[in-house]
C-alpha cells in the first residue's frame, strides 16, 4: 500500500516572501551603498573646497605682500626719479655756470673801447645789454661784433640817446643779442680782453 504525502504548507506563500526579503534587502544595499557614495562624494567635495580655499587664502597673502613690494618699488622709483632730477639741475647749473663765464668774457672781448655796459640781462637765450658809449659808431661796432661772435648773435638795437654821465655828453644805448653755443666749446682765455674792455667797468670810460 501506497502512502500519499500531502504538504498542507503554503510553498507559494513562503517563496514569494523570500523574494520580498531579498529585493528588500537589496534594495536596503543599494541604499546604503547610494548613501555611502554621497557621503564619500560629500567628503571630497569639502575637501576639495577647503584645499581650494587655502590656495585661495595662500595668494591673498602672496598677493598683498606683491602689493607692498610693488609699493615700494614705486617708491624707491620716485626717489631715484628726483634724485636724477636734482642731478640733471646741478648738471644744467654747473653748464650754465660754464657758459656765463664764456659769456661774459665774450661780452668783455667784444666791446669796443669807449663804452661800458651798466646792466645785463638774461631771459633763456635772450639777453638785453645796456651802458654808455661815446659815440654811436661804437654801438654800431659793438652790433658787428655781436653779429661776428661765436657766443653771441642776432644783435637788435633797441634805442640811442644823449645823455649825461660825469658831466660829460655819452650815447645811452640798449640792445638786444641772442646767446648761443658753440658745438666745441673752449675754456675762457685767462687773457685779459685785447680791447681792453670790461663788463661792468671800462678803463676807457667816458
């Protein structure tokens, strides 16, 4: 005689169920590895983010100590800007202290005898001479030589007239001359004037 087992238990029931507890549990792994990809992502993007802040931090500070470095070197550029300033003045004075003495020996050598200068003046190349000549063909000599001088040109005679100087009857003169510069210039002969002349004094005066 046969025996006929019969299983009275739900098989479907249980099968379905521990297929509802593995995807549960798989989609709980999925969670859980979806969560600890985000946190890692997290974790580096901060990360990320404080390096780049400390880059960022680290040029500030590089960038302002440029900053003072670029100030001081305007400033130390400054001080070699007016260094160099004084310098070309003191040059420039030390030339034109050169060219006032060939001018004034030039004038000393170029004025004939018979007539003194009383003033001289100076406005960049431009001088005005004034004085007393005892005749007015002196003055016309005196433009010659002016017109022939190495120092001194474009004479401009500017008035004559009589006047009285020691009780004696002179021509009062003013005229203008324009100063120039050799290319080679030559030291002042130590020399005194051929013409006997003087600037401020002549030996000749009327």
């Amino acid at each position: 005689m046969t025996t006929i087992r019969i299983n009275l238990l739900p098989h479907r029931e249980l099968k379905r169920a521990q297929q509802q507890k593995a995807l549960v549990a798989l989609i709980a792994s999925a969670a859980l590895a979806g969560l600890a990809i985000v946190i890692l992502g997290h974790i580096m993007i901060s990360g990320m983010q404080d390096s780049q802040t400390r880059r960022n931090d680290f040029l500030k500070q590089e960038i302002a100590k440029l900053d003072i470095q670029i100030k001081e070197i305007a400033q130390l550029k400054e001080k070699t800007n007016a260094l160099l300033d004084r310098k070309k003045v003191v040059e420039a004075l030390q030339v034109n202290r050169a060219e006032m003495v060939h001018l004034f020996d030039e004038l000393a050598r170029q004025l004939p005898d018979g007539m003194y200068l009383k003033s001289v003046k100076q406005a960049g190349d431009k001088l005005t001479l004034s004085g007393f000549a005892q005749s007015s063909a002196r003055v016309s000599t005196l433009m010659r030589n002016i017109e022939a001088s190495k120092w001194l040109t474009a004479p401009r005679l500017i008035e004559v007239q009589s006047a009285d100087q020691d009780k004696q009857r002179v021509n009062a003169f003013s005229l203008e001359a324009q100063q120039i510069v050799p290319t080679a210039t030559q030291p002042p002969a130590s020399q005194p004037p051929t013409s006997g002349s003087a600037v401020q004094n002549k030996a000749g005066t009327p």
